[in-house]
C-alpha cells in the first residue's frame, strides 16, 4: 500500500484516538498516542488495557500484531521507528530524561551496506561501466559517505555515539582491506 493511501485510512485511526480522548492537541490527556504510519506508540503515566487498544483497532478491521506489541514502562525501554527509547537513571540511581539512541538494527544495516560496498554486483548496481575505473579508493570513500551520511542525519538529534564507533570500525576495516 502507499504511504500516502495509508495515512489517509489511517487518518481514521487517529479519529477514532481523537474521540475517546487519547490524542488531545491540547496535551491535557493522560495518555497520547505517537503514530508513524502502520506503526504506533501510546504513551500513558497509566496502565493501558490492551483490550482498549484492540477495541479501537476493530472498528477499523485492524489488530495489534502479537510479535511487535510491548507493553510495558519506559524504565524497560522500546523500539519505534527505528530508535530505542528508554529512561535515563544516573549511578545514583536518580531518574530523569529519556535516552534515544539507534537501534541495533538500524547500525547493522549501514555496517551490511558498507560491508557489500565494492563487491561486483554493488558496483554494478550503483555505476555500471568499466569496472577498474570504479574501484578507486576515492569512489569507495564517496561510496560509503552515501550510505553512512543518511544514518549520521537521521540519528544526529540522538545519542549515537557507539553506533558511530562501530560504524567507523567498519570503515577503517573497508579501507585497510582496500589498501
């Protein structure tokens, strides 16, 4: 389906939120519900019925799907569109804020793309034409930058910093194995 008939039924879905008073634009309701797409979080000082929640979803003949439905407290923290969200606890044990990093799938998949970059079939894809004139150190460089400069936006707003180390792990080992 496309994203844009998507989010037009779905547009139905956050009516239906709007109606019992979970999605409030004014930011009084106790619980609120973030939607991307298919994909949603509800968050709540309260404890949700997951009853609740399916009960809204029939009317619109959708359901939660049982592998990718959490629910539980911020202190155990979950995955949503691509970043992990979980509270902050000092040494002291003292709470407060919300940590948002990438996911690990999310640095995985850069350190696959990067790892296929220069393979024959990649090259291919990306730039056919005379295969030597491809595999310069300048085009592996500027190959990879392609792949890892999209994440480093993406992530920049988080703490990403030991997704990056393991990234630029990855990168040096590209190059060395390069040279």
């Amino acid at each position: 389906m496309s994203p844009l008939l998507l989010n037009f039924y779905l547009d139905q879905f956050d009516n239906q939120w709007t109606e019992i008073g979970l999605k409030n634009v004014e930011g009084d309701s106790v619980e609120h519900l973030v939607r991307f797409a298919d994909d949603f979080v509800i968050l709540s000082r309260e404890w949700i019925d997951k009853d609740r929640v399916e009960a809204v979803l029939a009317v619109l003949g959708l359901g939660l799907n049982k592998e990718k439905t959490y629910v539980g407290s911020i202190g155990s923290g979950f995955e949503f569109v691509g970043f992990y969200f979980q509270e902050n606890v000092d040494e002291k044990g003292v709470k407060g804020g919300i940590r948002v990093i990438p996911t690990e799938g999310s640095i995985e998949k850069v350190i696959d793309s990067i790892e296929n970059i220069g393979n024959i079939e990649s090259i291919e894809k990306s730039n056919p034409g005379d295969e030597n004139e491809n595999r310069s150190l300048e085009n592996l460089i500027k190959n990879i930058y392609r792949v890892v400069d999209p994440w480093v936006n993406y992530y920049r707003h988080t703490d990403c910093s030991a997704g990056l180390e393991k990234i630029e792990q990855c990168f040096n080992k590209k190059i060395k194995g390069f040279i």
